[in-house]
C-alpha cells in the first residue's frame, strides 16, 4: 500500500459499509483481532481474509493481503496501481502496445525453445514487458473496487 493510505483491511471493510462490530460478527472473529488488523497490529491468517473477501465483496483483498504478508508476495507479485478505470485502460493499452512491438524478437527467441547467451538482453526485456502486462491487466480487473483507496 501507499503510504497514506488506510490499512487494506480497513479499506476493505469501510467500502463493503461495515462498522468494526459487525465485520467481526460476520466473520466470526472479535471485534478486537479486526481494530488489532486495521491497526496493523497483526496480520490476519488466510483463512480469515477469505471470509473477509466473501463477506466484504472485494476480491482486491485477497490479492493485496498475498502482495502485503508474504515474502513470496513481495518478491514476486507485480504491483497494481490502484488508479481509476480510465487510467487503468489507458495504461493496459500502452502495456499491450509495448509487448506488441517485440513480438517478433520474443517469437524468434523461443522458436528454439532456449535462450542463448546473445539473446539473454533480449529476453530480460520481453519478461519486463510480459511483467507490466500482467500488472496492468491486474490493475485493470480490481480497478473499479478500488476507486479513491487513498
């Protein structure tokens, strides 16, 4: 998350419209371990967030909870830029354009199923762009949930 943004799990529990007391009935936790989560005080386990991602209807959660709690999600997730839809498109447009202009170099490169030493640069540079595709698509598909997160 963005520094100054609310906690994700607050996040999520304000725009499903739900106080404290009645998140933590409805997911069968004490309302404590949810002021503990919002607070960042702890993280809440797995389980936990599924029922929040169920009950609270925001399916970004499950996602930013991955990204956020794990050392695999940091490392390796992309990140998603929680913009409107319109930017949101515009920029999963321009990332489609890019991996579009080296199709023919990453088709040439995996016709022969390795990467050979002088095609390495080449290959660092379509698993950026397939990267960024990825991000934006993501972007794309939680962008409506997250309006105004910050």
């Amino acid at each position: 998350m963005h520094n100054g943004c609310l906690n994700i799990y607050k996040m999520a529990r304000k725009k499903a419209g739900l106080t404290q007391e009645v998140a933590s009935d409805l997911l069968y936790v004490s309302t404590r371990s949810i002021a503990d989560y919002e607070a960042g005080k702890t993280t809440p386990p797995d389980d936990v967030v599924c029922n929040m991602v169920e009950v609270y209807g925001t399916p970004w959660l499950a996602y930013q909870h991955m990204k956020s709690s794990s050392e695999l999600g940091r490392k390796y997730l992309p990140d998603i830029d929680f913009s409107d839809m319109a930017r949101a498109v515009l920029r999963f447009q321009k990332e489609v354009s890019d991996l579009s202009d080296i199709d023919r170099k990453m088709v040439d490169i995996a016709c022969d199923g390795e990467v050979d030493d002088g095609e390495v640069r080449d290959w660092q540079r379509v698993e950026k762009e397939v990267s960024d595709v990825v991000s934006a698509a993501l972007t794309v598909i939680f962008c409506e949930k997250e309006k105004s997160a910050c």
